[in-house]
C-alpha cells in the first residue's frame, strides 16, 4: 500500500508526516496538535482535524490494513507504509475526540558513527557492543518510551554477519534492519483474523532456523519463550524492554518470564535470566538527549549488588 492513498485521511498533519526532522506527532483528545522535533516538544496551534473527520479517517485506515476500530476495539497500532508508527485510540476509552501518536523513524538509517556523533554513545561504548554482537552474545536494552531503544537495537543489528539469518518479530513493525537474510514477523492481535499473541509468534519463529533472533520489544509471557530460547542454543538474541536502569531490566525481564510460567519460583527464573544474558544497555533521555548511561556485564553467580559495581563496563555521569 502506497503512503500516498493513507494520506487524504490524514491531510492537517500531511507536512508533518513529510517532514525530515520531527520524530513524533501527536493530536490529543482535546483536537491539540503537538510534535517533538529534536529535543524542542510544542503545540501547533494553527492545526486541526474538523471534527468528525480524524476518527473516521482512522476508521478506514484500520480497515484498509486489515484491522478494526470501533467503540468495542477502540485500540489501534499498525505501521504506515513510509514505516511511522501509529497508535490511536478512539471513544469511549478517551474523549470527546481521538487519540493519536505517529513516530517516525527520522533514524532509520543511522550507523554507529552517526550515533556517535550525535553523542547517543561513545566510540568504546560503540567497539563493546559491536563486538558483543558479532560474538553472538544476548544483548537486552533498556529504556523508556522513547528514549531510542529500537534505533540502538536496529543500528547494532548491522553488526551481525551477512550470512546470517535474522528472524524478526515484533507487535508492530518498525524495525528496519538492512541485512541480506531478514525474516520479518508481526503479531496480530488486533485483527478481522485470528489474534495471534507476541508470544505464539515467537514460539512459530524457532522453528524456521534461526541465526539470530531480535524481538522488537519484551512486555509479557514471550519473556518465558525468549529465555528458553536463549538456553538452548539460541545465540546473538537482540531484545528492548522498558526499564529505568540495567539492574531493573534485569529484575523486569525475571518479572515477566515467571507471567509465562506459573510453577516456576523466582530464584530459579533470576539464575535462568542470568545465565541467558550476557550484557544490558540502560538508554536515559534528559532534557531531551538520549544516551548510553549503562553497559552492564551479566554475571552468572554473586549477589546483585557486588555484580553491578564489579561489572558495570561503562558509565555516564
């Protein structure tokens, strides 16, 4: 489907979403425009949607990708064909309007240097985690919303050999990984067909030969499935979850995998998420920059605390 037939629904913001720069639009229910260019956030008063006419443009996009939105799915995420992310949702879950966040993906084309450049990691923070990548080690990255997760997790995929295959599964796609073996896969859950969760499409994944296998985001019982991927051969796994620090990623990652799994206990999930994970990347955006602030080196045995001040490998103040 081509960009410009979502378009003529979407015509008050069209610059917006042609525009090189801004990484985030966002109408709120009240019908305010805002978008977040570089590190500046404002409000775009001269825009708005006439009343009536966001919802049912909304409508019909959902429709022509396959999926629904009305009052009983009022929740919507898919990917536009230039590869943005929309989120939305409708009333009665908000009111009196729509909600709507599109993310562009202004870095979809970033290398190690550029991220260097623009001071999101250090040249020996980049050499440790390419490094890490290409001896296949199990990386996880932490971060907030929006503090650029999926552009490190896409940018150290250009890291993996070329005769690699690469399997890809994520809620919604939007991971662009330039890589000649790529096998890209998303969940359905919000469809006309049948709902097929994140983690029954992981599990469908491990069965196509994977080299390497990146999940766009861990958030729910596919933590169990990843970690027993990971403990039984599966090297080289790239993986995002949200967290406030590498420490708290570590203990998120146990937290969700025992979802998966009731009769396991939390002793025995921490020793697997320790044994499965080799080094955790904490992403902190401040003020609007995002950066680095934590590598950390996942041991197999220790207390937490002797682990995180022996094996943090990299720091920002």
């Amino acid at each position: 489907m081509s960009f410009e037939v979502i378009i003529p629904f979407l015509r008050p913001i069209q610059p917006l979403l042609e525009s090189a720069t801004i990484s985030e639009i966002m109408v709120n229910p009240d019908g305010s425009v805002w978008i977040e260019e570089g590190s500046d956030m404002r409000q775009l008063r001269e825009i708005r949607f006439d009343d009536g006419a966001l919802q049912t443009g909304l409508e019909v996009i959902a429709n022509r990708f396959g999926k629904k939105l009305d009052a009983d799915s009022p929740i919507l995420n898919l990917r536009l064909p230039d590869g943005s992310r929309l989120a939305a949702m409708i009333p009665p879950v908000v009111n009196p309007f729509p909600l709507v966040t599109i993310r562009r993906f202004t870095t979809q084309n970033f290398t190690l240097a550029d991220l260097i450049r623009v001071g999101m990691l250090t040249e020996q923070q980049a050499a440790t985690l390419a490094d890490a990548v290409r001896d296949g080690q199990n990386i996880l990255i932490a971060g907030s919303t929006g503090s650029g997760k999926s552009t490190l997790l896409g940018v150290l995929a250009h890291a993996i050999p070329e005769h690699e295959r690469i399997l890809l599964i994520e809620d919604t796609a939007e991971l662009h990984i330039r890589k000649p073996h790529v096998v890209s896969a998303e969940s359905q859950t919000d469809t006309h067909h049948s709902q097929i969760t994140f983690d029954a499409l992981l599990r469908a994944v491990l069965r196509h030969r994977p080299d390497r296998i990146i999940v766009g985001e861990v958030r729910g019982p596919e933590a169990r499935t990843l970690l027993d991927a990971m403990n039984t051969g599966h090297r080289g796994t790239l993986a995002t979850i949200h967290a406030s620090s590498a420490m708290e990623a570590l203990y998120r990652m146990g937290t969700l995998a025992l979802r998966g799994d009731v009769h396991a206990d939390t002793h025995r999930i921490k020793e697997e998420v320790e044994r499965c994970l080799d080094l955790v990347v904490y992403i902190a955006r401040i003020d609007g920059k995002r950066f680095i602030r934590e590598i950390l080196e996942v041991v197999r045995e220790g207390d937490p605390a002797l682990r995180e001040a022996q094996k943090l490998l990299t720091t920002h103040p």
